[in-house]
C-alpha cells in the first residue's frame, strides 16, 4: 500500500503539476502520516533510488500529455503495466484490463432507456443513485459524468449525493479519484473532491441489509473517519443502479484459486443458497469474482433495479451455471444480452 502511495504521489506530481491530491485527498493524507511513520531516513531514500528509473521513465512521458483524455489515458495504462509487472496475481485477481470506452457508453445508455422504460425516470433525475462496485480507474463515472454533462445542474445534484463508487486497491483508488474529480471540473468548471468514492471490499460490504454483522470492513473503514461514514451513507442509500466491469479469472485453475480472491463469507453463502441450490450439476463451484458481483448486485438493488455489468460469458451455456440462469430468470423481468 505504501508503495502505491509513494508511486501515485510521483506520477500525480508529472501529469497533474497543479493538483496537490496527495495533500487534499482525506485517504492519502491519511496513508501519508503512516508512510511519515513507518517509511523514514535510509530505507525511504533506498527506495526511491530503486524507483527512480521508473518516474523518469514517466516524467518524460507525462511531459507528452497534453489533453485531459491523454492524461487519463496514460494513468490507465500506468496502472495496467503496474499490477501487470509487480504482481501478476494481483492483475489477475483484480481483473486489472482496459474497458473500451464504446462498451462503457453503451452500457450507461442502456441503464439510462431501461429506467426510463420501467421507472419513468432518467438517469439525471433525482432519486436514482448509481453505482460502479469495483470502479477501478473510474472509467464508468467518468463516462457518466460525460453523459450527464448536457444538464449541468442535475450533474451537479448527481455528483453531491447520488453517483457512488467503489474500490479495493489503492492505487486504482487514487487515479479513479483523481480522473472523475477532473472529469467533473471539465464538466462544470467546479473542482470538488468526490464525496462518492469509498474504499472498500464491495463483496463484504452489507451494511445495507441490517441482519447482517460485519457491515463495515475494520481494516477499510476505519483508515479514516472520513471514509467510514462514506461507508455508513451508501449503505443507507436505496440504489436502483449499478452498473461497471467485474472483475474475472481468466486464467482460473481450480476452485482453490477461485477462492483466494476475496474473503466473501456472505456473499458465497448467498450463491450457495441460491445459484448452486438451483443447479442439478453434481459439483457445482460459482465463486468466480464477476459471479460474486452479480449476486452481491442483485441483492443490493432490492426488489427493483438494473444492473449493467461486462462479465465472463461462460455462465450463458455451461452445466455447472444451470442454477445461475434459471435464477437469474426468477429474480429479473428482463435480462439483456450482448455478445
């Protein structure tokens, strides 16, 4: 975490001279104090010796970047290389692969005509919060606010109280942070930090449903107060849309991998319950991240809502997914596909 933190702080400095995120932001002044306290003297300066090779690498290319999507561009394509070279299985558990930006916007217009066709409501309106659970580096809210941005006065209410994102790793967590924040100032001329960003595990996060404990991870909620009640006030939010890019094992071995990716008690209890009651394969294991998602999403829109989500196609015909499908066609009216 703390080297994510050093890293991000230096490539922030290259591509955005005039932003002091890492002074303004409430998380990485909260890491910075630990990186004050744990991180000192000789062992800082050894690793920034070690580093230094790679900021000049994106000094010079951050140099180059002049528009707002090439900067974005390039913090997209620092994060990809990083999990890709530093910890492959990071990149892989975490689903760490570009969106198409075509893909994107054609999910955020599908959510949008699907609410107006079954709530008589636009994406735009009051009343109807989004949310991307695993945002990464903040493509989907960036295209949102893109989307919304032909009414600035209802982007504005968006943005304030009803746009929430989630995400796990630290370094995607700063660059969606700082990506959407810009995106907003674009739009608007109004900078403002997003009050909607939260860094948690979404897969153990139900606070939204009471009976269950546990609803605020201690290690995630509790680095800032901040934070936590960020937590605290999305579980309180009734959320109609959710809509993003789950992450999926491509390269999935066995089950054993499968479940070292997330520690989601709940969650695998709530598609035991329900995907793999419903199956008639003998041996059937759905714990694949993008399957977790879908269930967690499934029951975070309640009794209505829509999801939009880019998954693994392998549930739509294999015999282990019997159970996910037909409860798919119980718990939706309508299920959409792409392919």
């Amino acid at each position: 975490m703390l080297i994510q933190h050093i890293l991000t702080d230096q490539i922030f400095r290259a591509v955005f001279p005039n932003i002091n995120f890492h002074q303004e932001n409430h998380l990485a002044e909260a890491i910075g104090q630990l990186e004050k306290t744990f991180l000192r003297g000789e062992m800082r300066m050894a690793l920034l010796k070690r580093l230094e090779p790679y900021f000049a690498a994106i000094r010079r290319t951050a140099a180059n970047t002049i528009t707002s999507a090439e900067k974005q561009d390039f913090l997209k394509q620092v994060y990809e290389d990083f999990y890709t070279a530093y910890n492959p299985k990071d990149a892989d558990r975490l689903g760490v692969v570009y969106t198409p930006s075509e893909a994107v916007r054609f999910i955020i217009a599908g959510c949008d005509w699907l609410a107006q066709q079954h709530f008589n409501k636009r994406l735009a309106d009051s009343g109807l919060d989004i949310l991307d659970p695993c945002t990464g580096t903040g493509t989907f809210i960036v295209d949102l606010i893109d989307y919304l941005r032909g009414d600035k006065q209802a982007l504005i209410r968006k943005f304030d109280g009803e746009i929430h994102a989630n995400e796990i790793s630290i370094l995607p967590y700063y660059i969606s942070c700082l990506n959407i924040e810009q995106a907003y100032y674009e739009a608007t001329e109004q900078w403002r930090e997003f009050s909607g960003a939260c860094f948690v595990n979404t897969l153990e996060n139900w606070g939204f449903q009471l009976k269950h404990k546990g609803s605020v991870s201690d290690l995630f909620g509790s680095i800032t107060n901040e934070n936590q009640l960020r937590i605290l006030n999305q579980n309180q939010c009734t959320i109609p849309v959710i809509l993003g890019n789950p992450p999926y094992n491509a390269n999935q071995k066995n089950a054993n991998d499968n479940n070292q990716n997330y520690l989601a008690e709940l969650v695998d209890k709530r598609i035991k319950d329900t995907y793999i009651a419903e199956s008639t394969a003998q041996k059937t294991k759905l714990y694949d991240p993008y399957v977790r998602f879908l269930r967690w999403a499934s029951d975070r829109i309640g009794e209505q809502g829509i999801i939009g989500f880019i998954t693994n196609r392998s549930y739509l015909d294999s015999r282990q997914a019997d159970g996910l499908r037909k409860t798919l066609a119980t718990e939706f009216h309508e299920f959409g596909l792409l392919i």
